[in-house]
C-alpha cells in the first residue's frame, strides 16, 4: 500500500490532475480554433485563391509541389492559438505586461 500512497502524492505534488484537465481543454480548443478557420475564415478567403479551393491549392514549381492553401490554413490556425495563449496569459495571470521571467 504504500506505492499507493507514494502516488497519490506524486499527483497532488507536480499537479497532474490540472494539467490533464488543462491539456484536455487545449485540445478542445484546438478542435474548435480549426473549426473557425476551416468554415467561417477561410471561406471568406477562397475567393482571392486561384481555383478556389484553398485546401488544395498548390504553387507547382518543375516536380516541386508546394501546398501553400494547407500550409495558409496552418498558419491562420497558428496565429489565433498564439494570440488566445497571450491573452490567457496577460488576463488570467493578471499582468500588466507579459514578459519574461
């Protein structure tokens, strides 16, 4: 029993409960940041995409086949991701001004 109790107190002290449920909400977000992109942004750009599927649109170069729509999408997906991060950060924490420490 006492590997029982040695590991009920690994999860209270380095918090693994958190940061299960905190990983488990991330992914969430993820989820619904790509649905965001997916239908509500990236419609509104399909339009300026030559062929208008940006999902598959390609820059074709010789046999070089880039995918920039997927890779336009990714980046979009990205830059939300970081700037809700920063805003957790600057309001939840309380912070007048995120910085490093």
């Amino acid at each position: 029993m006492k590997i029982l109790t040695e590991f009920k107190e690994f999860l209270k002290e380095y918090k693994v409960i958190g940061l299960a449920v905190a990983l488990i909400i991330g992914l969430a977000s993820v989820a619904l940041i790509n649905s965001v992109v997916n239908n509500l942004i990236m419609p509104i750009i399909t339009p300026f995409v030559p062929g208008g599927a940006w999902q598959t649109a390609v820059f074709e170069l010789g046999p070089i086949v880039i995918s920039w729509g997927a890779l336009l999408g990714s980046i979009i997906n990205f830059i939300i991701i970081a700037f809700v991060v920063f805003l957790i950060a600057k309001y939840a924490l309380k912070e007048e001004k995120v910085t490093k420490k």
